[in-house]
C-alpha cells in the first residue's frame, strides 16, 4: 500500500530539512486505510484500535518541494495485534524506516479483543 504526499513548508525545521515529527505523522496518515478495514467510516465514537509502540528510525533527511512516498505493508498478524512496515522514500531514497505494533481494543471493557477473520485476511494481503 503507498501513499504520497507533497511536504509543506510548515513541515520543515530551522535547518530546511523536513523536522522528525512530521516524519510521524505522515506515518499516522498512511494508516488510514488499514484503520478503515476496522473502522470504515472512521468515527472515532466506533474507535476500536490503539497503539502500543512506535518505532521510527531517521537514515536520510527529507527535503521540502520533493514527494515522499509512504509504503505501508503487514509484519506480523497476531489474536488481537499486529505490526506494520512503513518506509519513507523520496527520490527513490528510503529515508525513514518505522514499525507500528497495533491492539484491536475494546475501551468500554478496557481490553484487547481478538481481530476478525475477515479483517485478518485483508490484512494478509498487506504481507
């Protein structure tokens, strides 16, 4: 799965190069679609994911008024977890690596609950 986006000027820093929080979000962002095999209309009232860990490493910097493509793809599927690839590339550089360990989660009974079938298999796809 790959997402592009064009940097803005506000995701830049004081050194001109594109500053590491923006690197996170742009991550966050690439995981729309896989939050919508859970929450399809993306209600946060129907929220039933969180994330328990984050990883992100920073190998190449990334500039402003060059396209950075996202590519989003499945690790590992667990019960009621999984983890997720991304890569940053702009150029054809990979300049960024991270890893998103997802809970399926129920909040009202505050607990992780078993991802379905279904689910699990769209998700397969993404390995």
């Amino acid at each position: 799965m790959e997402m592009t986006f064009s940097p803005r000027f506000k995701d830049t820093d004081a050194l001109g190069h594109i500053n590491n929080a923006s690197i996170a979000t742009w991550f966050e962002e690439a995981r729309r679609p896989i939050f919508e095999y859970f929450i399809p209309d993306l209600d946060p009232k129907k929220w039933n994911l969180i994330i328990a860990r984050i990883e992100i490493d920073y190998m190449a910097q990334c500039y402003y008024q060059k396209d950075v493509t996202i590519k989003t793809s499945v690790e590992k599927i667990g019960n009621s977890s999984f983890v997720l690839i991304q890569e940053a590339i702009q150029e054809g550089k990979v300049t960024n690596k991270g890893k998103t360990f997802l809970v399926h989660f129920d909040y009202e009974k505050q607990k992780s609950i078993a991802i379905p079938e279904e689910i699990k298999k769209r998700l397969t796809e993404l390995m």
